[in-house]
C-alpha cells in the first residue's frame, strides 16, 4: 500500500471536528492500516476514531480500540484511554499484564478512592497487588439498582401554579428593563463617541426612550420564536425532524406516552426534533402548546434506557403544561443569537493573521460573551423552579421516579463523557446549559466521580445554607432533586435508586440535627456571606446617618440637619461597606500556599463528601492532570478551563490582575491557554459549593515552567475599587 501522507491525518481529525463522522472514519481507518506510518500517527489516528465511533454511537468499535490503546506499551497513551474514557474502560476484560500498567498509570490513587476494575476477570490477582501499592483500593463495579416503577399509583395532589406564574412575570419584567439599560447605555455611549468626533454628529434617534421600540421587538420574537429557532439551531447544530415511528425504535414507552398525554389533553403532538450530538441532552420550545418543539440528542436516545428516556420526555411536557416553556422560549432566542455572534466571531478571528482584526475579533467576540451571560441573568430562578415543576410532573404521570433518577444520573455521565471525548465544553452544551435537564457545571464533576454518587450528593442533601448558595445557579442542586424523588418512590411504598437521606425534618441524622441547631451567624457563615453583611451594614449606617439628621434638624444643629433625606449618603456608604466586607475575607479565601498547609489539607475524597463544607473553607491543594478547555479567541476571557485528573473532573477558575477583562490585554508569556491538552500541576484552593471548582493559583508544565493566576490580587483591586468610588461619591457629593 501507498504511504499515506501526513496531511491525511490532518483531514481526518478536520473532518471530526466538522462532525463529518463517516468521512473522518473512512480517512483515518487508512491512517491505522498503513504500516508505512509512524506509531504515533496511528495513535493519532486511533484517538480520532474512538471519538468518531463514539459520536456515532458506536460503541462497540470504540471499545475494541480502547482495548487496545489501553494495553499500549506507552504509559502516555494508557494514561489517554484511562483518564479520558473510565467509563468505558471499566468494561475491558482485562489481563494480569493489562491490569498492572492500569494501576501503574494512576499515580492519585489514595485510600480514599477507588480504582474501578472489572474484579471477576482477574480474581487472583487482587491479594497480591494490594500488598504490592498499600495505597491502592480496588472494588466492584458500581451496579444499578434498577428499583421499581409503580404498576398502579394514586396521582400526587396538585401543585399550586401561582408561585410559577408569578416568578415567571418577575423574570420577564426583570428582562425587559436590563434590555431597556442595555440598549440606553449603547445608544448614549455610540452619540457620546459620535460628538468627539470630528465631522459626525449624534444620531438623533438615540436620544429617545427605546421602551416602545423594544415592547415591539420582544412581542415579535414571542409571536415567530418557534421557527426563528428552527433556523437557528438548523445552523448552529443540524438538527433534524424525529418521527414518532423512529423515536419508538429507541423507546416504544415514550411512544405511548406522548400519544396518550396529548390525547387526554386535546393537545396536537409536539414536534419531536433530534440533535446529531454524543451529548445527552434535551429542551423544548415553542410560543403554544400546538407549536411545541421537543428536541433530544441522539446521545440521550443510545445511553438511556427505554423508561429513562420516557421520563426525559414527560420532563419536557411538564413544561409545556405549566407554560414556562414560552417565557424560557424567548430567553433561548435572545441568548442563542449573541451566543451565536460570540462563536462564529472567534471561530473567524482565529483565521485571521493581522493583529489588529485578530484584537478587533477577540473585543467582539468577549463583548458577546458578556452579554450572553447577562442575558442569562433574569432567568436564573425561573429556571430553578420551573424544574421542581417538572420533576414532580414527570413522577405523577410515569409513575418512575428511580426511571428519572437514573436518567438524571447517566446525562451528567454523559456529559462529563463529552467533555473528556472533546477536550473541551463543546458549544452546545454551554449554549444551552440554561434549558437542558441539568447544568454541565454540575455534571462534569458528578460524572467524573462515577461511581461514587451517594457520598457527593450528602452536601446537596445535608448543607443547611446549600439554597443560599444556589442564588446564581441556573439549576437545583441534583442531590436535592434526587432526594424528592426519592420522597416520590417512598410515597408509592417503592425503594429508592438511590441511597439518599429522606427530605423530611423529622427523619434527620444526628449529625445533620446537630449541625442545624448550630447558630445561624457563626464564624464562617459570617466570612461565606461577608458581602451580603457589607451591603447590609452600608444601609444601616446610611440609614443611622438619615436619623442622625433627623434628630438635628429638629432641635436645629444646621451642621448635621443636612444628612437628612441625602440619597448620597446611602449611594457612598454602601460601596464603602461592601469593600471593607471584601478586604475582611481576601485573606481567608486565599490562605498561603505552602507544604505544610498542603499536607494538613483534608484528603481530596473527604472535602467532596463533607456535608459541612463551604467555598470559604478554602483548602490548598495540589493536582496533576490534563488541562482542557477551549483553544482559541473563544477561550480568551479563561472561561473554559478544566482539570481532568484521576480524582475528577473539576472547573478551574482563572484571573488576570484585572480579572477577566484584563486576560484581553495583560497576557503572560506563558498562559493557561498555551498549556491546553498537556499534563500539568495545578496548585490552589478548592471550593466546595453548589458547584465545584478550584481557584488556581499556579499550574506547572512538566519541565517546571510557571502560569499564575492573580485571583488574590485581582480581589485587592476590586475591593479598592469599590472603596475609590464610595469614597468619590462623598468627595464629589455626586
């Protein structure tokens, strides 16, 4: 056979990321069989081909390859199959050979966590290899429970749609007026540029009030969102129709369901959509009940069982039959056309060679970053609640609560799946984080942990301040979820999938109740919440200023009878609080990093399952790992910055000295960006939270070059700050 050139490769691995599957499998096939190639091209090219077989949902081929590569005499490729694909490597039949360089690879491995074989393949193997690596701790695949479904079950009560309702009127108020600021603030800072320049003057129309303007435009894309967003998820991501014949050879459940519901309800059926991705998710939308678009991925339809399935489906007509799928509609259009300006700009400036374009793509592109994310804002608590909606109207209509758990359960697994296959958070699955079943913050972590669930869900179930720390997820914790599931199941005298503590205040451990008792305003309560005390605070003392000149206007002391009613008070002494809160609590988020603080530090295992535990809580610790994340301008701002270790999955949080407008202009030499797809050393705090991420405070190549992150810093300058303009406020009495 003809050697086949290098850029043979390249095509292949460009045809993957164009999602050409069939081509890149067709190409790098070639690749593999050409004896001519060097070792590492072939491998090249067999980690191409578990991706694309993976993606099309073959999972057997990609299997077979990763046995291979998993048994490859290069530790670096091991560590690539093992690391980035543990799910599916726990399924290998492994030999004694295989085995050894498995356990070989993992150099993490701790008594607190557990290497996840398959234990019947090598029986006689295990005694000597634990007297071999003391540390190492091998157990049994984790198994599902695969509890049951209710045969009959009573229907639960109906729920109160008001608060729903209510919530859903607030975000849409609450959408309009940042449209309204944002659109002002644009209009007035184009004239304000337009009057410095010579030969231009201002556009006249910026100088009116845009509220009518934008009650027009809002009304129009609530009235045409549903085929808005056909075209625009065609474009973005080909989509394409799913008959209901089709959608019954993957679940003959869901089938009936959706043909059964819709019929009781007088309801026309939804359109059911489809997305060629490996992801697992799903979302609906629509303007009515007869425009309603059901879309699921085709990831979703090949990892989740038949009645898994089912209840992703009844989870979406939950949302339809309680309305919050139009409001959240119109949040898909707006956020999903920014979202789009924000990728297609990047995608462009990365092909650019001049500076100046490339610096103008990056502006923009960073620009539509922000905007998507506050675009996102309003929605936050709708999103939350609408879910506690539908997880309830899944349970009653199914009568499977453990079929939703387990679903819930594989989607994050699935994700996280995606993530490591990708090497990075694929568009769709930021884009969309909004509307999907759960949040990829929260699965990337819980995924990667598989299968140790029940102990990281216990802070979910057992935090007493957890829904305080929910204020700006756009998801309910999962734990918390699960949990009322669960509470579903025990309603129907079924046993749970899970092992989770009941939702119910009577039934709680003896540690958990202590921890209840405990006072509300203890020491770290008070550090964890220090800004929202600052914010406070500032409007008592405002609020003591006012009565002060109160008190001396009415016994005539002109000196301080002027406090009284000033708004500038209130304006000054608010900021000026909420930065002494900040600069209070710097030094306890980013305590010294040294090797005695690292090895006090509680073991990585117990700071994931301790019930107790909070973001203050800031415990050093140091990682190996592969950093992933997105390359190029779209990853700019630091925003997409993973650590996929042996431990897990975990979000890194990256800083400039000024934060992460400053990653545009105040670049290192070496930056975080410049290490993706390498194995490095990460130092810094850990935080545990309603999500899960680590502060980074250096990551470390192999040759022991240096990345730092300003986090300690960049919290300096943004308390100054905040300090500056209080204090400015009171200088300038404006």
């Amino acid at each position: 056979m003809a050697a086949v050139p290098e850029s043979s490769l390249e095509a292949g691995l460009t045809a993957l990321e164009q999602g050409n599957f069939n081509r890149a499998i067709a190409i790098l096939k070639v690749v593999c069989k050409n004896s001519s190639q060097p070792t590492a091209t072939k491998v090249q090219a067999q980690k191409g081909l578990v991706t694309a077989y993976l993606s099309k949902g073959e999972n057997n081929q990609a299997i077979s390859l990763l046995q291979t590569l998993s048994q490859s005499s290069d530790p670096d490729v091991r560590t690539w199959a093992i690391s980035n694909y543990p799910q599916l490597v726990n399924t290998l039949p492994i030999d004694a050979t295989g085995f050894i360089a498995f356990v070989e690879d993992i150099e993490q491995v701790t008594k607190q966590e557990a290497i996840v074989v398959k234990v019947e393949a090598v029986p006689a193997l295990l005694p000597p290899l634990a007297d071999k690596e003391e540390n190492l701790l091998v157990v049994s695949p984790f198994e599902w429970r695969h509890a049951p479904r209710a045969q009959r079950w009573q229907p639960l009560k109906a729920v109160n749609f008001v608060p729903l309702w209510l919530l859903m009127a607030g975000s849409a108020i609450a959408l309009f007026w940042l449209l309204r600021e944002v659109t002002i603030f644009v209009m007035s800072f184009i004239n304000d540029l337009l009057v410095k320049l010579p030969y231009l003057e201002p556009f006249q129309p910026f100088y009116h009030d845009p509220s009518n303007l934008l009650r027009i435009l809002l009304l129009l894309l609530i009235v045409f969102c549903p085929w808005l967003l056909d075209r625009l998820l065609q474009l973005s991501y080909q989509i394409q129709p799913l008959s209901i014949t089709q959608l019954a050879e993957y679940s003959p459940e869901s089938e009936r369901l959706l043909q059964r519901h819709c019929r009781q309800q007088g309801w026309l059926l939804p359109q059911l959509v489809i997305l060629s991705t490996a992801a697992p998710v799903a979302f609906s939308y629509g303007n009515l009940r007869r425009t309603a678009r059901i879309v699921v991925s085709r990831g979703l339809l090949t990892q989740l069982a038949a009645d898994e399935i089912a209840s992703i489906y009844a989870l979406q007509l939950g949302h339809i039959a309680s309305w919050d799928f139009a409001l959240m509609s119109l949040f898909i259009v707006l956020t999903q056309g920014v979202y789009a300006v924000y990728r297609y700009v990047a995608t462009w400036g990365d092909r650019q060679k001049n500076a100046n374009i490339k610096i103008a793509a990056v502006i923009i592109s960073s620009t539509a970053y922000g905007l998507w994310w506050l675009l996102s804002i309003p929605a936050l608590w709708l999103s939350q609640l609408r879910i506690y909606y539908s997880d309830r109207f899944t349970a009653s209509l199914t009568g499977n609560p453990n079929g939703l758990t387990r679903a819930l359960i594989k989607i994050a697994i699935g994700i996280t799946t995606d993530v490591q296959q990708q090497e990075c958070t694929s568009w769709l699955l930021e884009s969309l984080n909004l509307f999907m079943p759960i949040s990829f913050y929260q699965a990337i972590t819980l995924g990667s942990l598989y299968p140790k669930i029940e102990p990281i869900l216990a802070w979910d179930c057992f935090n007493p301040y957890r829904y305080l720390l929910t204020i700006n997820n756009t998801h309910p914790l999962i734990g918390d979820r699960l949990q009322r599931l669960n509470a579903f199941a025990q309603y129907w005298h079924l046993d749970p999938e899970l092992n989770l503590a009941p939702n119910s205040k009577l039934e709680l451990t003896l540690s958990s109740l202590r921890l209840q008792l405990k006072p509300l305003f203890n020491y770290r309560t008070l550090l964890q919440f220090t800004a929202v005390f600052g914010l406070l605070f500032g409007l008592l003392i405002g609020a003591i200023s006012w009565l002060i000149g109160a008190v001396t206007h009415i016994i005539w002391i002109p000196q301080l009878a002027w406090m009284y009613g000033d708004w500038l008070l209130i304006k000054a002494f608010i900021p000026i609080a909420l930065s002494i809160s900040l600069f209070l609590r710097i030094n306890f988020l980013f305590p010294d990093i040294t090797r005695t603080t690292l090895r006090s530090t509680p073991s990585l295992a117990d700071q994931l399952t301790s019930s107790t535990a909070l973001p203050i809580d800031s415990n050093p610790n140091r990682l190996k790992g592969k950093l992933l994340g997105r390359r190029g301008i779209a990853n700019w701002l630091g925003q997409d910055l993973l650590l996929n270790s042996s431990q897990g999955l975990f979000k890194l949080h990256y800083e400039s000295p000024l934060g992460s407008i400053g990653n545009i202009f105040l670049r290192q030499s070496l930056n975080p960006m410049d290490l993706l797809g390498r194995h490095i050393l990460v130092t810094g705090w850990f935080r545990r939270g309603a999500t899960i991420w680590i502060d980074l405070s250096t990551l470390q190549t192999q040759t022991g070059k240096l990345s730092n992150s300003f986090q300690p810093l960049w919290a300096t300058i943004m308390a100054s700050a905040i300090a500056l303009y209080g204090t400015s406020i009171i200088v300038l009495g404006r």
